[in-house]
C-alpha cells in the first residue's frame, strides 16, 4: 500500500482528499502546517500532496527543502494561487504536477496513480 502525506491546512480539503484516498487503497498521513509537514517527511513516502498557503510558513519552502535534498517523493501541488508565476516557480523547484483549487478528487486520484507507479 503506497503512503501519501497530505500536507492542507483546510479541514475540509484535507477530509474529501483523506476520504478520496482511501478509498484509493492508500495509507494516507495528514500535516495542517508547515512544521508538522517538514516533520512528516522525515519518514519515506510515496507521494506528497502540498498545499502552498500553509500556516507557518509556505509549501515553496518545502519544495525548496526537498530539492536541496536531492530526494524526495512526487509532489503535487494543490493550491488556490493560480498566477503562472507561482506555477513555474513551483514546478521549477521540483513538483510534478500543479492543480489549482477547486479540482476533481477523482482526477487528483487518477495523477497520483500515474506518479507513484513511475516511482
């Protein structure tokens, strides 16, 4: 079973994400901040779902971290901020894919997918 950590400090993203994943047949961890985010990926996981506008800081940051790394799971952003200049700065840093809210759990399932089996 593959492991996806959800990194969205909504509550209601993070349950219909949750729920959608499940369903999925993924293990699913959830991160509400930036710290319990970056805390959470010390552990392996397969793929990572980031939200951008994070408290306590931003999921550019994170994207930062892990690219300094050199390792990392596949990320997806999901975010509102939908200015193009966002969406390259976040693919640039290493993000395979960028999804502006509101979108498709069924089609965020459907990505993922694809992701963790090139994996």
């Amino acid at each position: 079973m593959a492991r996806i950590l959800v990194v969205e400090d909504d509550p209601v993203v993070a349950k219909v994400l949750e729920v959608a994943l499940r369903q999925a047949g993924y293990e699913v961890r959830l991160a509400r901040t930036f710290l319990e985010g970056e805390k959470a990926l010390q552990e392996p996981f397969d793929a990572l779902l980031l939200d951008l506008n994070l408290p306590g800081g931003s999921g550019l940051d994170l994207l930062r971290q892990l690219a300094k790394g050199g390792k990392g799971p596949p990320v997806i952003v999901l975010s509102g901020l939908k200015q193009e200049r966002t969406i390259l700065e976040a693919l640039s840093l290493g993000a395979w894919d960028y999804l502006t809210k509101p979108f498709s759990p069924k089609e965020l399932v459907l990505r993922l997918e694809r992701y963790v089996a090139a994996r």
